[in-house]
C-alpha cells in the first residue's frame, strides 16, 4: 500500500516514506495493547500515594483483595530482588516501602481479572500517612541543601579578573518549567511467563537492555531468564528510557506471583502523575561584557529540579553544563550546579537531556546584554560566536575544540533568506502604532554535542540475516519510537546490499537477538546502529565477494564485486542477481547472516571534572520566529518561523525534516503553553494538577505558524559519521528558543527603552501579561 | 420502550450487542470486545482524538433523509448512544487491503505520520472533513477540523498539507445509499430499553416519554452527549446507576430560528447550536471557535453545557449577556427562568427532582436601543482549552448614547457564572465611553472574588475580566477605520508576506 517510487541507484539520502506509514494510517500497526492476549491474561494497576512526603503508618489492602476479579496484590514486602528501578543510583524503588517521596508514588499494585477490576480495586485501599512536610521546590530545596546528587562547581577561565576589567555588568534570574512527555502511547509492558522460570516482556520501552536487567534484579534472577521486545513505540521522547522499567517490573513481579501473563497499561492521569519529566531550572547569573557586547565573563548558579531520586539527573545536568555555551565562547565561567532533591516525582529524560535548559540561560544572557547596550540581539550573538576555524575562541568550557563550527554561515544565511532585518525595521513600525498588539521577531542558533556523556554507553550491534532467497531482515540494538530510525536502517542496509527497499525488513527491537543495547537516546540511533548494521553487512559481503572471486577463479579482485541495483558483479567476469549468489553461496555453505559492532571514536569525558571530548561532533542549527502578543490578555501567537538546519549529509531528507519541524514544535510547547502546576500547600500539597490532556496543553494544530519555512543546510558531517550525517533527534528542539526570544521582544516592545525584560518559561498568557504590566509599572 | 439490544450499523451490516453495561465504552467495545485496535486508546477523557472514530446519523425529514457523519471520540462515548446510528472507524476506510482511502494516502505521500498512534484518530477526523466538505479547505478550517485531535511528533505541518492534498486525489466518497437503507431500518425499532452489567439505561425518543421516564426515575442519571459524564467513569470510576440517554428525543433536537428569537433543544449539539447562535447573533463566531473539540462539539450538547453548570462553562456568560431564558420541564408542565438564576451555587441549579431542561430561547434585540455584544475567551491554548476567563458582555444604548440596560457575565470568576453585578451598575445610565469602561473596570473588583487554580492566578483572572471590558470598548465603542491598529491576534499575519524557498 506503501508508495516506495520504483527502485534505482542509490536508497541512502532518497526521502522515502517511514516503513510503518501505510500502518500506521489504516490502523494496522501493532502497538503492544493491540496485540491479541493470551488466554489466562491478568490486567495491572498500580496503587499510588496520595501524600507528598511521610511514612505509611497502615496500609490495609483487605478490600483490595477482596474486590472481585483480583487475582493478586503485591507490596514492596512482595519483592522477591531488589526493590529498585533507579538506573544509576538504586535509590528509587519499584514500590515504596514505608517511606513516601511524592505524591503519586507507587506503594501497592494489583493483578485482576480486567483492567476495569484492577483500577476500581486500587481505589478501594485505605491508607493512614505520617504526613511530613513536603519539599516541593528548588528555593525549599536549596535552603535545606536537599540534593539528589551533591552540588557540582568549576571555574574555567580568570573569572575574577575579566569580572573586574570589564566594562559592563549585568545581573539575573530566569526559570524554565519543566515539561510532560505526552507520548500519545503511554507506559505499558506485557509479561509473559515461559517454561524453567523465564520471561518475555512486550514493552514499549527506549532500553530494552535496562529493562531486561532491572526486571531480573527485581526477580533475584539472572539476565538471561528474561527478554525484552519492542517493535514500535507510540513516542517516547526520553519518557520510556528510564522510566518504562519499573512498570514492567511491576507486572513481572505479578506475572511471576500468579503464573499467569500480565499486562500493565497505566491509565493516562496515573502515567502523568507517576512518571517524571524534563527538569524544570532556575538561574541567577552575573555577566560582564565589553561595548560591543562581547561576553568576558560569566558567573552561574544554575539549579535543577530532579525530583525525588537521581534517575538520569546526574547526566541530565552534565550535559546542561555542556550546553551553557550553545555557540558561544565563553572566556571565563564560573558555575554552580545544584541538582535539587523535591517531593515531586523523579525527573528524567527528555528530547535535550539538560542541553535546551543550559542554552535558554545563555539565549536569556545574551539578549539582555543587548537590550542593555540598545543593540541588535542577533549582532551580539554573532559577535560572540567561537571561531570558524579552531583558533583562540574554540575551546569549550569543558575543554572541547570546536572543529566544526558552521554556525557563522548558517546563521548568516539565514538572517538573509528570512529578511530578520527588514523584517525587524518593519515590526519595530508596527509596534509604534500598534498600542495593544506587539509584535517581536528573533533569531537564534543552536549548536548540540552529539554521542552519550556517558562513554561506554556509546556502542551498538545489528545482527543481519540475508536468506536463500535473496531477502534480508536486519535487528539492531535501536527501537523505534517515530523517529523512523528503522527507515535509515532499511535504508542502510539496501544500499549496501544494492537491494530495493522492498528486500529488507526490519525485525522487533529484542535483547534475545541482540544484547547489550544501549538506550535509544541521545540523537544516537542512527549513528550507533546504523553503523553496526552496516557493519554486519560489509561482513557478509565480503565474504560473498570472495565467493565470487573464488566462481571467477581469481579472475577478479573482492575489491571489483559492487552490489548494486539488485545484482552483483565483478567487472566482466561475474554477473548475477543477488539471491542466485545467496542460494549459490549457501549450497557452498557460507554463513549468510553476520553481526556488527560500532563504537564510536575520539570520545573521551572525565565525568568527574566535566573535562573532555564528550562529543564526536555538534549538530547546528537556527531558526528566526516572529511572534505577537495581546497585552490585553497576555495571549501569544506564532506568525512566522523560518529554520535552517544541519543534518550533515541527509540518509532521509523528509524524515529528518519530520524531526525538525516535530522537534521545533515540541520545544515551543515546552516555552509557551505547556505548564505543570501542583498543589503548593494543604492536605494535597505536592499533587499534580496538569495530569491529563484537559489541564496540560500541548501545541495543537492551530498553532502551527502560517509561514514555517524548514530547510536543511548543505553540509557533510566533518567526522566519519553513517553515510556522513549528523543526528538529528534532539537538536531542532531548542531552535523553539527563537519563539521565547521573539516574545521577549515583544514584551520588551512595551516597556521602555533598554527596559530588562522579565520573564520565565513557560510564557504563559498570564506570564506574558505580568511581563507586560511589571515593566509598565517600573517605566512608567 | 422495549427491552433489546443496542443495535447499529458497523462494517457493512446491522450490529447487535447484548451484555457489556450501558456505560461501556464505544472504544472499549471495540478494542476489547471486537479487538478492533485502529482505533486507540491516548487519553481516555477527549481531550487527545487518538479514539476518534465517525458517527452517521440520519437527519432531515421524512422520504428526504440525509446521511450526517460527525467525527466523536469513542473513549467517552457510551455504547447506548450508538443505537440506530452507524458507525466508522479506521479499518473502514481502505476500499480494499491495497488501496488506501484519499486521507490515508495523503498522509503517506505527505509523512504525516512518526509515531503513529494519533493517526487513526486524525484519518477519521479528516475522514468526516472529507465526506463533509466537497471543497478542499482552508488552513482554518482544517485547524477547526483537527482541534481535538493531539500530534506529539510531527508538528501538524505534514497533516495539514495532507489533509488538502487528499482534494487532490481521484475523489472517493462514501456510498452512502447501503447506510440511509439500515439506519431507515434501525428507526423502525422500538425505543431502545437497555440491560447489560445489572445496570439498565432508557433512551426515549418523545418529550412525552422522556417527561414521564424523568418523573419516574428523578434520581436516574440523565447523559446528552456524554462529553463531561462519561469522564466521570472512566476517570473516576462512579456508578452511574440507572440511565436515562437524552440522545434520541426528537423534540429536544430541534431549533427554532427566527428573526425575533431563538430556540434551541437542549439535546441539540454544540456543533449545531453554535451554527444557530452564530447566524442569530454573529459575535458568536469566535466562542463557537475556541469552545472545545470538534469532536467534543459534535458529541455534547448546548443543554448539557448548561445544566451541569459548570463554573467554566464556556457558553453560559455569553448566552447570560445576551438574556438567555432556560426552559424547565417536569410532567406536562414547563417553567421558564433568566439562565442566570438558575445557577444557585458550585455545580448547584434550580433543577427540582423529575424535572429535566427542555430548551434556551434567546430573543433579539428590542429597538430603538442597540446592542452591543461581544464574548471572549481567554485560556493557555487556543484550541480545546477551559478557558482562564470567558466573558459575554452585552451593553443596551439609546439614541443618546447613554448605556440603558447591560448584561455582563464572566466564567472562571465565581463558583457560577455570574453577572458583574456591580460592574453593570457603575456603568448604566452613563454614556459608553472610555471614563464609564473604567468605571465599570475598577468595580469588578466588588463582583468577583476568584480563585487560584491551574488555569491562572486570582489576580490574573481579574486583571484579565477588566482588560477584557476594556477591550470591549475599544471593538465597539469608536468609528472602525481600514488603517486602525488591531486589537486580536486573529487579524495578524506575518509583517512581510513574502515566502522564500
């Protein structure tokens, strides 16, 4: 049903459709809930605190059990392993024992009958708290020194002295919230027994791997009593990395407590409430800079929101770290890091992992400067951009050259193809005459680190099987959550067979096939597993190709065997379609199936003092948006968003496009209208509110900007990289910053001249309007 | 009425069901009972459209019937509300295991898919925008069309590209001849009296059955559409006990538009009862915009809207602005009262035990005064968000210019919907201008003590509902110009239209 255009040459870099998009709209793609149950199938609900912070003082649970259909119902007492689901630090348990972390903490669950039986049953549980007052957020935290992990600080640069020559200072404070996943899927996990004490988990999950471990951890069992599978997800974003793990355990705790298989699918409010998000930050800066606005100095303290256990914080705000920079040189830095312990729930990753909140200060920094000095945003961006060429301005704050800055050029290239200046003379008009609407306009460039801070989590493997027939199935460590990293992999390995798309397929995400994934995060996909899928085939045709030499008798080189357009052959020598040579090389008997391995190179970080090559190389990007506001109501809209981004040497132009305006638009919910808000006080205090699509809003389609102009920038990725490109997942994300800079601009447009502007993300309507009237009153 | 099976079209053929309780869910029914999975589950509240799935019903009279399809979300929707209508889902899209349905491919050649899960919900969103609209549509009506439905991927560029390329394929409508054939046969069936679970739900299709059930059963639940009750199973897991559907009376879908008035059926959709309201006073154009979901609009009712009383209901400060009279029925007998006075407290109305709402009648307005009338609605999103603030303000003026009778109401301000009592009082008999609007702005401080909540803050709510009176005066209260600043950011476009590829 699929419309692949009819095959010719070469597959990589062709934009072909996602593999699952004839599915994907007939309703025929499988996602985990939609697979047909086995017989005997128990249903699962967790039951969750409704305390912020205490102690359990009883539990009873009779009319639990007794609600009819429940099969099971198990407390951390029922865990047989350990009682973990923390990836890094074990300090997050599946159930909560006596002790209650945040409100909406798992402490009991229930196997039942139906999934009906199971929830009704959980609201039956009569629970008596030793109700503890609640730290509920980063200034509470700070003030107790309530942290997740210990504060982190480091100097780079005479700070004190650049402080005290320069000629202009500045200080500030911003904050960013935090943002919910909002897979349209959310968490579930299929358990499934198996003979001699195994399991098999069907999960929507980004680590299959972790899972499998953390799953037999919890069991007191051994890795290879489980497996995990995923074939698709409904999104992720960073929410199924970590944090689709203690759901599965869960239902394999019941699943193993009752013989039977167990499904668990959390119920959309519950999903919102228990499972963490991106980190909201706060900061409080002081900068120095000279007359042209050039950055000589920075102090930070930069504080993190993490929740009630590290979960992935600790990397979370090591890459924000990495990410003060964005593409600027930063001379001289001081910085604080403080990753905040709350009774909210744990905060974990998301699409940005820490690099949007490390650049909405630097974006916030340098735009106030400007304002401060009366110049162009833009001009001080550009001016403090590092070297083009590695030079004195090209070390990192965390001691990386920057070997492939394009950022310049692009951004020049795009303030000319989006007309930023005249457009920006224009709205400066209009804004005259204009009393109630505002409109502002501004550009901003984003420059991402690409591979894992973490080292050794960067390595993947595929294994791929061609068949006698000719036909090839590939899996890899990598899963698929929308990204379409499968696509690039079918891609991939067609090219190098020289097969049509039609010839290969990809099997399910499986810790069985493959072991030892790492997490499909980090805009790494394509780059780990493309590369070990490619692998795994240069390994088997290398041994084709020297079948072949061996049919022409040493006639011709391996070197002269090309696979392409369906056949192979050796210059004149040697001439056949590719399943004649399969079926010629398997009577010969050579294996036709192979693994790959990648690992990538040059990477090296000290996670200690945050100093290294972290990255193998950055993505860059830019995008300018244009924006107004009603200072009635505070009410904002996007009207205009042009992008230029770098995707070095595109496998697939229109899925990377998908990525960038998805990416973009994601990122623009996190800094307008997507607003997590809790009960800041009384016997709820500690409660999410924004738990359901009616309270949390994220962009719809009537956000979308009239004019949105997407372009990728023509740029081959510097490093050996899969085919050349660049990873693309994550970086587009913070080109939305350009839509929280434009609307700064427009506040700005309604104060007076060289007014700071105040605000903090999200820019809510009533954030916007408080912007407004607070610059009104100290103006006027 | 009669005991029997819910019955409906699906899949090419009547469909009889028997067993699941009357507030088993369309999406549950299907996904569980018929493990049809297209259709997915994102949200279970309406809020998301991943359940979003099309609903025929017949309208129009007698030997002149017309096949209506309406996108609804099947997550709330109860399985009762589907008796003699038919339905569609994803998996009846696709003429044929080869062939893709216009929408569907569109969405292929256009990528707009990622992940995947939402894009059953948007095919049949665009699916019923399809078999609605001949013409392909502009980008605001393809907005309007997908404003219940949720993309976390994509972005909604590539669907709503697609959604116009679909115009662009060889057109494929719905034979829709084999439909009117069964639904004509499902009218025949008696009433629908329903039992399944130990639970029983009627759906009577005259006022007259409906007064009588109601006098009956005064405490049976009463669903409309189902947009707000059906949350209350499946997010919090009450029993509805016995049920009486309003869905099926005729008479309390009817609308009844003239020059002088306006009568609207309380079980007339909000999707038609904003059409109405629109066409009798224009200044309805952009609540009937931001109001919820297209689907949600489809589903729910006007009357529901206003009976369960909400004090973030949208509609009611502007049909309290514009004099809106509620219709009471108990019996035979019916009462009628200022819609204002028939909210008494939180989520607490006039309503008496066995009396149920029949209709909202609104009446122009009487000459030689002139009417000034305008609704806002302010929230964190413009689509398919309860609003932080919603006002319907309503200022009378005579030839003089001075402000004879006003009516301002604001949601989000009190526990109910309420008239600014003390706003309209600092204002009338004053002329309109900009020294009475501030008047009137520093005295909504005496009507309105309102919370704080996940919407916005007290001080904002207030603030706001000021500005919002303010804003009022600037629409209405000065001569237009073509070279006058504008005042919403609806009339925005970007400063220099000029496109560059």
């Amino acid at each position: 049903m699929s419309s692949h255009p009819s095959f010719s040459g070469a597959i990589v870099g062709r934009p072909v459709a996602h593999e699952s998009a004839h599915l994907h709209v007939s309703g025929q793609a499988t996602y985990i809930d939609d697979q047909s149950e086995l017989a005997g199938t128990l249903h699962a609900a967790p039951g969750l605190a409704t305390c912020a912070r205490g102690r359990i003082k009883h539990l009873d649970l009779s009319a639990v059990r007794a609600y009819p259909g429940v099969r099971c119902v198990i407390t951390a007492a029922d865990i047989p392993g350990e009682n973990n689901c923390g990836p890094i630090l074990h300090d997050d348990p599946i159930i909560a024992g006596d002790e209650i972390q945040f409100y909406g903490q798992v402490i009991f669950a229930v196997a039942a009958e139906t999934r009906d039986a199971a929830r009704q049953a959980v609201r039956l549980a009569k629970v008596e708290y030793e109700v503890e007052t609640p730290i509920l957020d980063m200034d509470a935290a700070i003030a107790a020194e309530s942290w997740v992990l210990p504060p982190f600080a480091m100097q780079r640069g005479p700070v004190d002295t650049a402080f005290a020559e320069a000629p202009h200072h500045l200080s500030g404070t911003a904050s960013v919230g935090g943002q919910e996943h909002f897979y349209l899927e959310g968490q579930i996990s299929y358990v499934q027994p198996k003979e001699d004490q195994t399991l098999h988990l069907i999960c929507s999950t980004q680590h299959p791997t972790e899972m499998q471990q953390l799953v037999a951890h919890a069991l007191g069992w051994r890795a290879h009593q489980v497996s995990v599978e995923c074939r698709r997800m409904g999104g992720a974003f960073g929410g199924k990395e970590s944090q689709s793990a203690q759901w599965a355990c869960l239902a394999a705790i019941l699943a193993v407590n009752t013989g039977k298989p167990v499904k668990i699918r959390l119920d959309r409010d519950d999903d919102m409430i228990a499972t963490g998000k991106r980190h909201g930050f706060q900061y409080a800066w002081e900068s120095a800079f000279d007359d042209a606005g050039r950055l000589l100095g920075l102090k930070l303290e930069m504080a993190s929101n993490c929740g009630c256990s590290a979960d992935l914080s600790g990397p979370v705000n090591d890459r924000s770290i990495c990410h003060i920079d964005n593409a600027y040189y930063l001379d001289a830095v001081t910085l604080r890091s403080l990753r905040c312990k709350t009774n909210t729930v744990s905060n974990t990753a998301f699409r940005g992992f820490g690099g949007p909140q490390g650049m909405f200060l630097i974006e916030t920094v340098l735009d106030d400067i400007a304002r401060h000095l009366g110049r162009d945003p833009l001009e001080v961006r550009q001016i403090n951009f590092y070297d083009v060429a590695p030079g004195a301005r090209s070390t990192t704050p965390y001691g990386m050259t920057v070997e492939d800055n394009i950022a310049p050029a692009l951004v020049a290239e795009l303030a000319a193809s989006c007309d930023y200046a005249a457009r920006r003379t224009a709205i400066a008009e209009f804004n005259k005459s204009s009393p109630i609407i505002k409109r502002g306009l501004a550009l901003t460039p984003v420059k991402f680190g690409i591979s894992f801070n973490a080292t050794h989590y960067n390595q993947a493997g595929a294994l791929v099987h061609v068949y006698t027939d000719g036909t090839v199935l590939v899996s890899h460590g990598g899963t698929e959550m929308g990204q379409g990293l499968y696509t690039k992999i079918r891609q991939i390995v067609a090219q190098e067979f020289g097969l049509p798309l039609t010839d290969v397929r990809l099997s399910s995400t499986d810790t069985s096939r493959v072991a030892n994934t790492s997490a499909t995060a980090a805009s790494s996909g394509t780059d780990l597993n493309g590369k070990a899928a490619q692998a795994a085939c240069q390994n088997i045709k290398a041994r084709l190709a020297a079948f072949v030499v061996d049919l022409c008798q040493g006639k011709v080189a391996a070197d002269d065997v090309t696979f392409v357009d369906g056949r192979v052959k050796a210059g004149a020598a040697y001439d056949a379609a590719f399943p004649e040579l399969v079926m010629a090389a398997y009577r010969a008997r050579l294996q036709l199936w192979d693994a790959g391995f990648y690992r990538t190179p040059k990477i090296h970080f000290d996670p200690l003092s945050k100093l290294g090559r972290p990255f193998f190389y950055f993505a860059y990007g830019a995008s300018a948006s244009e924006v107004a506001i009603d200072t009635l109501t505070g009410e904002m809209r996007l009207l205009r968003v042009d992008i230029l981004h770098d995707v070095g040497r595109s496998i697939n132009p229109t899925l990377d496009i998908g990525q960038i305006e998805g990416g973009f638009i994601q990122g623009m919910g996190w800094l307008t209208s997507e607003e997590l808000w809790w009960q800041t006080d009384g016997s709820q205090a500690g409660r999410l509110m924004t738990h359901a699509p009616s309270t949390y809003k994220i962009p719809t389609a009537s956000d979308l900007p009239e004019v949105f102009n997407v372009r990728l920038y023509d740029n081959a990725n510097i490093e050996d990289s899969i085919h050349r490109s660049k990873a693309v997942g994550e970086p587009p994300f913070m080109l939305a910053l350009s839509v929280f800079q434009a609307i700064r601009e427009a506040v700005a447009a309604t104060l007076p001249a060289g007014s700071q502007v105040r605000l903090n993300a999200p820019a809510t309507p009533e954030t916007i309007l408080r912007a407004v009237e607070a610059g009104r009153e100290i103006g006027v | 009425m009669s005991e029997r099976p819910i019955q409906f079209y699906f899949r090419g053929a009547l469909h009889a069901v028997q067993g699941p309780a009357p507030t088993h869910t369309v999406l549950q029914y299907l996904r569980e009972d018929l493990h049809q999975t297209g259709t997915k589950e994102g949200c279970a509240e309406g809020d998301c459209g991943a359940c979003t799935v099309v609903v025929g019903e017949l309208v129009g009279a007698d030997g002149q019937e017309e096949l209506r399809l309406r996108a609804v979300n099947s997550c709330i929707q109860f399985l009762p509300s589907l008796d003699g209508k038919a339905l569609f889902t994803v998996e009846d899209l696709a003429p044929a295991a080869d062939r893709l349905h216009p929408v569907q491919q569109a969405l292929v050649d256009r990528h707009g898919s990622q992940c995947g899960f939402c894009t059953p919900g948007f095919a049949m969103s665009l699916f019923a925008l399809y078999e609605n609209q001949p013409d392909c549509p502009e980008r605001e009506e393809i907005d309007h069309t997908l404003s219940g439905n949720l993309c976390r991927c994509t972005g909604y560029r590539p669907i709503v590209d697609a959604t116009q390329d679909a115009y662009a394929l060889p057109r494929q409508p719905l034979n829709r001849l084999p439909v009117i054939a069964a639904l004509k046969e499902l009218a025949k069936l008696p009433p629908l009296d329903y039992a399944g679970g130990g639970r029983r739900s009627h759906s009577p299709r005259s006022l007259a059955e409906l007064a009588e059930l109601r006098e009956k059963l005064p405490d049976a639940r009463l669903v409309a559409g189902g947009t707000d009750v059906g949350l209350w199973v499946t997010k919090q897991g009450r029993d509805l006990g016995e049920i009486i559907q309003l869905g099926a009376v005729a008479e309390l879908k009817s609308v009844a538009i003239g020059a002088e008035r306006l009568e609207i059926g309380a079980g007339v959709t909000l999707t038609d009862a904003f059409a109405a309201l629109t066409a009798f006073e224009p200044q309805w154009a952009e609540l009937a915009r931001r109001f919820a979901s297209t689907p949600v609009k489809n589903a729910g009712t006007l009357g529901g809207n206003v009976a369960n009383g909400s004090p973030i209901g949208d509609s009611m400060p502007a049909l309290i602005a514009l004099g809106c009279r509620i219709v009471l029925q108990k019996g035979s007998a019916t009462r009628e009262m200022a819609l204002e006075d028939f909210y008494i407290d939180f989520q607490k109305t006039a309503l008496q035990a066995g009396e149920f709402v029949r209709s909202l009648i609104l009446d122009a307005p009487q000459a030689p005064l002139q009417r000034l009338f305008r609704s806002y609605k302010v929230a964190k999103r413009l689509d398919q968000d309860i609003s932080a603030v919603a006002a319907g303000l309503a200022v009378h003026v005579d030839s003089e210019g001075l402000i004879r009778r006003a009516r301002l109401a604001f949601g989000g301000m009190a526990a109910t919907p309420k008239r600014a009592a003390a706003c309209e009082a600092a204002m009338l008999g004053r002329p309109w201008n900009p020294d009475t609007v501030r008047r009137g702005m520093a005295a909504l401080h005496e009507d309105y003590a309102p919370f704080s909540d996940v919407r916005a803050s007290a001080a904002y709510r207030l603030r706001v509902a000021a500005n919002l009176l303010q804003r009022f005066w600037l629409e209405t209260g000065r001569e237009s110009s073509a070279g006058a600043p504008p005042l919403r950011l609806s009339e925005l476009s970007p400063i220099l239209l000029e496109v560059r590829r």
